[in-house]
C-alpha cells in the first residue's frame, strides 16, 4: 500500500492535501481523485467556476503520478 497526495489547483489557486491518504491499487487513483474533487467543489459556498481546476496526485516523493480534471458536469455548471 502506498501513500499519495491530491492536490487540487486551477492554476492560481490550490486546495492542497499534507495528509495524503493510503491506496492498495494504483488503478483506485482515478477513483480517490474524483471524489476529491467532488468534497473540494461541496466545501465551498460560492458559486465557482470549476472549468479549469484539476487533481493532481502525487507520491510521497513528489513526483505526479496522476492529472485528472474536475468532473464535466462540475465543469459545465
């Protein structure tokens, strides 16, 4: 099991994660990533405009092991 990070950015503004949290499958990434996402865009109050905002995943080493864009419908709104 390893442990990694998730940050999420738009490029001027970050929500990042100094926990991490631990994953037994690489392929559950995508999965962890998107509901990040989804508890990032359900923390604010304010309407937001999302279409640029990402997840990016990283090991303990620093190192991106994932980029995966917020949610289409999050996008779209």
């Amino acid at each position: 099991m390893a442990r990694y990070r998730f940050h999420c950015t738009n490029g001027y503004e970050c929500v990042l994660d100094a926990k991490g949290a631990e994953i037994r499958a690489p392929g559950r990434l995508m999965d962890r990533a998107r509901r990040v996402a989804r508890e990032v865009m359900d923390s604010l109050d304010s309407p937001t405009d999302w279409s640029q905002w990402q997840v990016t995943v990283h090991d303990l080493k620093g190192r991106r092991v994932l980029l995966q864009p917020f949610p289409a419908e999050a996008r779209a709104a």
